[in-house]
C-alpha cells in the first residue's frame, strides 16, 4: 500500500501505533478548537486518557475521526445533490454567456 500511494505521488508518513497527542494538536489536525474538542471526548466521540490532569489522545483515533467525518460530510453533500436534482433545481440553472460547463 505504501508503494502503490507513493508511485501515485501521494506523501507517506509512518508513526507508531502508539503516538499520543495533546488535545490542542488534536484540535488544530482537525481544524477545531481545543474547547469544542474537550467536548467531543467528555460527549464519548473519541477515546482518550489522563496524564496527571491533562487529556491525551492517540493520533491513530484522530486520524480515524477524521477519516469518518470526512466520508459522512461527502454522503451529507452526495444526499443534497441528489435531492436538488430530484427537485429539478438544476433545471433551473443558466449558462452564463460565455461561460462553459467545465
């Protein structure tokens, strides 16, 4: 797999199983902030452990959370699309002059 995603020139980064990460790197891989991510681990969205009384997370659940978030944003706007075309919305759309479909 690693061969194949760098032959298709895709970057490839190796980590430990066990690679743990603050709540703020957390956060900021995921594009959010460190408040609302605390909420998603006390709501029991991820897992996560205490070092002493701060949270800790491992970068393989970040990674998979957001793998997941991705592909329920993708089937989220694939349901949209397929609503607005059933409701003929796209019907409705006019070529600019001169514009080009692609």
């Amino acid at each position: 797999m690693v061969v194949e995603l760098m032959a298709e020139g895709k970057s490839v980064t190796l980590l430990p199983d066990n690679q743990v990460v603050t709540t703020q790197r957390a956060a900021d891989l995921l594009g959010m902030s460190r408040p609302f991510f605390i909420k998603l681990l006390e709501s029991g969205a991820m897992a996560h452990h205490m070092v002493g009384n701060q949270r800790r997370v491992y970068l393989r659940d970040v990674l998979e959370f957001a793998r997941k978030r991705e592909e329920e944003r993708q089937a989220a706007l694939d349901r949209l699309s397929k609503q607005a075309f059933e409701a003929g919305l796209y019907d409705r759309n006019v070529m600019p002059e001169g514009g080009s479909d692609e």
